[in-house]
C-alpha cells in the first residue's frame, strides 16, 4: 500500500533500477545455468565455474534485496515491518559481502594463473589453488556471516530510519544525529568489505606488473608478433579495474543510502545512489560473460538460437 507521493525523482531513479534488475536478473541466471549445466553434463567443475556459480547466485540475492529496499520506500509505517526490514537488512549485508568476496577470489585465481611467480610462498598458492577454492568459498560465507548477522541485534526503529528514509513522528529521538546503532552498522559494512577490496586492489597491481615485465621482454621480438599471453593479462586487467571501478561507486552509494535520515531532503542524491548500487551488479555480469570466452559462445548460441526459431516462426506465418 502506497501511502503518500514520491517525488519524480525518485519515481525515475526506480524504474531505472527496475531496467538495471532485470538485466542483472537475466545476466547472473545466464551465468548460473550454463556453468550448471555444464557441470552436470561433465560430473566436473573447474574452480572458476564455481566462483562463478557462487558469484552470480550471490547477485542474484543481493538484487533481490535491493528491490525491497525500493519498495520500503513506499512506507511510512515502517513500525509494523521492523522485523521484516532488519532480516532484510541483515541478508543484503550478507549477500553484498559474499559476492565482494566471490568476486575477490576470481581475481586472485585468474592473477595466480596467468603471473609468472619465483617466489616459494606464491608458486605454493599457484599448485594449491584449485584444491583451496572450494574452502575459500565456504570461508567466505562464515566471515560474511561474522560481518552481517549482528546487524538483527541494532535496534529496529533506528535501523529501519537510517536504510529507509522514512520514521514516524514519534520516532524522532531515534534518529537525531549519529547514535550506537548507527556506527554499529557502518562498522560492520567497512569490516566486511575491508579486506576484500585491499585485496582486489594487491591482485590488480600484480596483475599489471606482470603485465609491465613480460611486455619489456618482448620488445626485443618483432613488432608484428602478439604475444597471446599480453591479451590475457589485458582481459583481466581490464575486468578487475572495471570490477573496482564499479564496485568503489557501488560502495560510496551504498554508504550514502545508509546514512540517509528521515529529515533528509536531497532526493536527487538518493535516487543517484539507488540507481549507481542497482548497475554494480548488472553490468559487472555483462562484463563477466564478455570476458569469459565459455560464457561469450554460449551467449553466441543462444542468439543463434533465438534468431534461428524468429526465422522459423516467420516461415511458419508466411505459409499459414
């Protein structure tokens, strides 16, 4: 039940977002089928399908639940669905986290499995790495949990003001300036995604190192030759900055939404921020499929597919 008028603003932001969804929605179920399937038709999986099925199951959740952070924004009387929004709360944290750090170990695999290394500790990381996915990954999950769970301890009232905007009038002495629950759960926010960042950032820089050494190895070669091993450093270069790039606006938007009172009147910054959080996830699926060659030729043949049956229907229709 809607129970008063958004301003349009906002109303724009949202159906942006609707659009940003259903793509992610689209994207993150084509990554999640065709890493399955192949799974199933293989009895095997490789470890960066697993990530893969990891990371975009996350982001399908995590899309979810910023679509119930779009539809708080209808209520007012947000008292009455306190507990609701606080599980919700609680599971985006989760999720957000998660695929913060699905997406992490991706990186560091492609970066393990394409840099030359000489050093005991790191050529020990590269034979093992495969074997340590799988708990890496489970890993992932119980720290996510460390850093999103207690979030269902912070106060509803005071939770429910700062992610929706929207308090009741008696609820005024529970959103005047900073409180406990407040720095509360921005701790847990920068906790979760601390470390994973920090290591994104320490794979991008070896990454493009490796990239620096073998390209001044190679200059003594003719400039004709194209070293392949150069387009596979610049592939993954290139999705791990983007992977930054979008996941940094994600953050800052997401903080900007987190900070968000119920005297707050700047519905441009939050229909920005609403619209720059629902993209990271959408468009890093899109680059995801375009960088992963299994993923591109299977996208390839489902449009193939897909233009085959209009062809087919089109036949069908002219000889009826």
């Amino acid at each position: 039940m809607i129970t008063f008028m958004l301003p349009p603003v906002l109303i724009v932001s949202m159906c942006i977002v609707a659009i940003e969804v259903v793509v992610g929605f689209m994207g993150n179920g084509f990554i999640t089928a065709v890493n399955s399937i192949n799974w199933i038709k293989s009895k095997r999986i490789s470890a960066a399908d697993m990530i893969l099925i990891f990371l975009s199951t996350s982001r399908f959740i995590l899309q979810v639940t910023v679509m119930m952070y779009i539809h708080s924004l209808y209520f007012t009387d947000v008292f009455k669905l306190a507990s609701v929004y606080k599980t919700f709360g609680a599971i985006w944290m989760f999720v957000n986290h998660a695929s913060l750090w699905f997406s992490t170990w991706l990186y560091v695999l492609y970066c393990v499995k394409i840099i030359n290394v000489t050093q005991w500790l790191l050529l020990q990381i590269k034979l093992r790495i495969t074997a340590m996915i799988p708990w890496l990954l489970l890993g992932s999950l119980l720290i996510s949990s460390v850093t999103s769970f207690p979030l269902l301890w912070i106060t509803p009232n005071t939770y429910l003001c700062r992610s929706t905007g929207n308090c009741g009038q008696n609820s005024t002495a529970h959103n005047s300036g900073w409180d406990n629950s407040h720095l509360y759960l921005l701790l847990l926010y920068f906790t979760g995604c601390f470390f994973p960042l920090v290591l994104s950032m320490i794979t991008s820089g070896l990454l493009i190192n490796s990239l620096w050494k073998h390209t001044k190895k190679m200059q003594c070669y003719v400039d004709s030759f194209r070293d392949p091993l150069i387009d596979v450093h610049l592939i993954a270069i290139k999705s791990i900055i983007s992977f930054l790039i979008l996941y940094i606006s994600s953050f800052v938007a997401q903080i900007l939404l987190t900070l968000s009172t119920s005297q707050s009147k700047d519905f441009v910054k939050v229909a920005v921020s609403l619209v720059v959080t629902g993209a990271y996830p959408s468009i890093h699926s899109i680059i995801l499929i375009i960088v992963n060659s299994k993923l591109k030729l299977a996208f390839r043949m489902l449009c193939q597919h897909f233009i085959s049956l209009k062809y087919w229907f089109s036949a069908k229709g002219t000889s009826a």
